[in-house]
C-alpha cells in the first residue's frame, strides 16, 4: 500500500474523480470518529420503562375454612399476599384539547403557554408528573382502605409530604411504594374477608389508578391563550405566522399523555397459624411441614384457595396518564380564502416560474453535452476551433 493510500484510509478521506460536467472541485471532508471528543453514549433501550407499585393484602381465615374468625380457641389462619403491579410505559397519544387558533393567510398571533401547577406550587412544593400521579395513588388507596382521606385533601391542595427514599432508589409515598430496583417497604391493608385473587386484585388497582390519572390531568393543568396576565412571571411565548397568501391555517394545541399497560404479579405469599396459645412463625406454602401435624390439612385447604407466587395478569385495557408536554397540530383550510382572479394569477405566476426553471436546467444540459464533445474531439486529436468561424456573404 502507498502512503498516499494509507494517508487517505486513516483520514477517512475518499478521493474522487474531477466532474467536468459539474464545473466545480468536490471535496470531502473526513469522517470523525463519533467518540473522539468525548466517551460515547450508552446505548438507547429500546424496551418500554416500567413503574413498580407494591401492594400486600391480609385476610384471616378460621381453621374451618370460614372467614372472619377470631377466636383464638377455635383457630385461625393470617395470610398475607403480596402483589408487584407494574406500569409499562408502550406509547404516547393525544390528550384532551387545551386550544384551538385559525390564522387567516397572512395573519400572525401571539400564545402564551403556561402551567397552572407552577404558578400555583412554590419551588419547593413542585413534583413531575409521575411524583403526582403516584402520591394520588397512594392517597386513593389510603381513602379506599382506611376510609381516610386526610393524605388525599393534602395531595389536592398541594400540601404534599417530603418523600422518603427507599434502599432501591424508589420513592415511598404514605401507602403504596414504588420506584428503583431494590424495592421499598410496602404497606398492607388489613381485613378479616378480602378477595385475594390475583384478577380481583388487578381490577381493583388499575380502577384505582384510571382515577388517580384523572386527579392528576386536573391538577397538572396546561393554559393556551392569546393573552398575557399581567400577574404571570413564567409563561412561554410563542409566535404564530400564516404566511399561506390563499388558505386558512388551523392549529390544535392537545395534551400528550403517556399510555402504560399495568402487569399484576403475585411476588409473596405468606402465612401464620394461631390456636389458643400456639403461634406459628411466619411462614410460605414449602415451609407449610413446620406447622404441627394436627392442623397441616386444614391450612392445606386453606392454602389452595390463594394465588401462587408468579402468577401474573396483564390488563387489556390501557392507561393514559397526563404529561406537561402539549402537541401543536395545524391544519390547512380545504377552501381558499382569495378572489378566484388572484387564485388564477398566482397560478399563472407559479407555471412562468416553473417554465423559466425547466429552461435554466435545459441550458445546463447543453452545457454539459457541449462540454463532452470538445473532450471527445480533444481525444480524437482534433484541433481545429470548437465554433466555426463566422461566414461573411458578400452581396453583388
């Protein structure tokens, strides 16, 4: 290999013939490598982001097989299920519309987009989306279990708790955690009768959360008008022109939402017997040999009424869980809005434009066909001039 190979494979340089049809010297400048400057990126995931929710049900069931006992003479038996509701982020889609604007041809107009939440929400008090729907998660869970609602009035005036972080990098908020791979500690509601399936328990949690999307697309409010408050510090401004000089240009300004498809599994289950004086530890359906002997088939019964660990069901219906981006989408009038006679002339003008650039690029044409023949008289060794001389006729 030369060097002046070698010079041009490591600089990435590609040599390249001189175009005489082309009337100018290409150049090519080198390829960079992508990393040079600075590390390279990791790779984009393409596998859709998921939110984890956790939630643990306890029932206490008698020896008998009936619920709601609680005599200790007669026996009975707490169980504990746990269940990983997770959150898969699969899409976007349009929101509600938040506003709609129609320029004329030649019009111009001025929005300002504001977000209620941070005009109302001091810098301290201020969370993203996700945080806001999980803290009405959590309080509607509160409500719906403990008949509380105290955590709910205070997500509703923006009184919201510090967060606590968990061991995994997730965030507990009051009842339900959710977050970062190592998990938090989860609450549980207690109950002497609950539905302890895994579908009842799906079905209850995403109708939990439909609402929760719902407080949180209340709450998180985007404002689109053609005005500004005298009163507003932060709003973005943003100038509309039609410079269409025939139609009418519509522009539809909707709310983006986030679209998740909720996974119910059963991660844990866990149980304790108590009769009279006799207190099981803790214990999972393989530890079930450690219960005395006498009341294994009774908890047996009871066992394989439960859910198993890794037993999952996946929601058909989506959720649509509100975002602070908005989607400005315009729409061209189907109808002109000029005097036909100005419609026709523009069209006139625009086949004079178009006839004068087909004769620019026929020019070029001929150019370059002129260009091939001299080489080719060049190549044969004809040296005689490329134009004739003019004749002269005499006249008598």
């Amino acid at each position: 290999m030369s060097s002046t190979q070698s010079q041009s494979s490591t600089s990435g340089i590609t040599p390249q013939a001189f175009d005489p049809t082309d009337g100018t010297t290409p150049v090519t400048l080198p390829t960079q490598d992508p990393c040079c400057q600075a590390p390279c990126d990791p790779p984009w995931v393409t596998k859709p982001s998921c939110v984890t929710f956790t939630e643990t049900k306890t029932s206490v069931v008698g020896l008998d097989g009936k619920s709601a006992a609680s005599d200790a003479a007669r026996g009975f038996v707490i169980v504990n299920v746990t269940y990983t509701h997770t959150f898969c982020l699969v899409g976007k889609q349009h929101g509600g519309l938040a506003y709609t604007l129609t320029l004329l041809p030649g019009e111009k107009m001025t929005l300002y987009h504001s977000d209620r939440y941070r005009r109302t929400t001091t810098e301290t008090e201020r969370y993203s989306v996700q945080t806001t729907f999980a803290q009405f998660v959590s309080a509607l869970y509160q409500q719906q279990n403990s008949n509380d609602s105290s955590f709910l009035t205070q997500v509703l005036n923006n009184q919201t708790q510090s967060s606590s972080s968990s061991g995994g990098g997730g965030v507990n908020l009051g009842i339900v955690s959710f977050g970062g791979g190592g998990g938090g500690g989860s609450s549980s509601s207690s109950a002497s009768a609950v539905d302890l399936s895994t579908q009842a328990s799906a079905n209850q949690f995403l109708s939990l959360a439909q609402q929760a999307a719902q407080y949180t697309d209340l709450q998180r409010s985007i404002t689109v008008s053609s005005y500004e408050d005298t009163q507003t510090v932060s709003t973005t401004q943003r100038t509309l022109v039609n410079n269409n000089l025939c139609y009418a240009v519509t522009y539809f300004v909707r709310k983006v939402l986030d679209v998740y498809v909720m996974t119910t599994k059963v991660t844990a289950v866990t149980f304790q017997v108590r009769v009279g004086n006799y207190l099981s530890p803790v214990l999972t359906p393989a530890q079930i040999k450690q219960v005395e002997s006498q009341y294994i088939s009774a908890v047996e019964a009871i066992l394989k009424t439960l859910p198993t660990v890794g037993e999952t069901v996946q929601q058909p219906t989506q959720l649509a869980v509100p975002t602070d981006g908005v989607v400005y989408d315009p729409e061209l009038a189907h109808c002109c809005a000029r005097d036909p006679q100005l419609e026709q002339a523009d069209l006139i003008k625009l086949e004079r434009d178009q006839a004068e650039a087909q004769k620019i690029g026929l020019q070029v044409q001929l150019m370059a066909l002129e260009v091939q023949r001299r080489q080719a008289l060049l190549a044969a060794g004809t040296l005689t001039p490329f134009q004739p001389e003019p004749t002269t006729t005499v006249v008598a």
